[in-house]
C-alpha cells in the first residue's frame, strides 16, 4: 500500500485534475489515470512489477512523469482533431 500512497502524492503534485486508482494483479500494478480535456473524458493507465518500485525508489516519480507526458500526447491528439 506505501507503493500506492506515494504514486498518489506524486500524481497529484503533477495532475491534480485527475483521479488516479490503482489495481494488483499477483506482482504486477496497473495505475489508472481518468481526466477532463476539452469537454472529453480521458484515460490513461500503466502498469508495472511492484518489485520493480521496491528496487529503485526513484522510479515513481520517473513512472508520474512518463504518465503525464502520456497524458499530454493524449490532450495533443484532441487538439489535434479540433484543427482539422
């Protein structure tokens, strides 16, 4: 569960907006990101081997940025679409 509490803290500080939910699966953690965009529903997930955030504590905060980074090429998309 600190696994889950960390990301969430970071996930926040990066994406207030969003909500994030977590779900396990035996060793592997699926993080869920649900958003707003221009009026749109967005969601983005990731998961990852838990083992994997119990080797580098470095890596949640590297697993938010990639999210949101992710995120943002979703919002691209959308406005994207709205020029064409």
């Amino acid at each position: 569960m600190a696994i889950e509490r960390q990301l969430t803290v970071e996930a926040r500080k990066a994406r207030p907006e969003a909500s994030v939910r977590f779900e396990r699966d035996g060793q592997i953690l699926t993080m869920f990101w649900d958003w707003e965009y221009k009026g749109q529903r967005l969601s983005y997930s990731r998961a990852e081997l838990r083992q994997d955030y119990e080797k580098d504590p470095e890596m949640v905060g590297a697993v938010v940025d990639f999210c949101v980074i992710q995120m943002g090429v979703l919002e691209k998309g959308i406005d994207d679409a709205a020029l064409r």
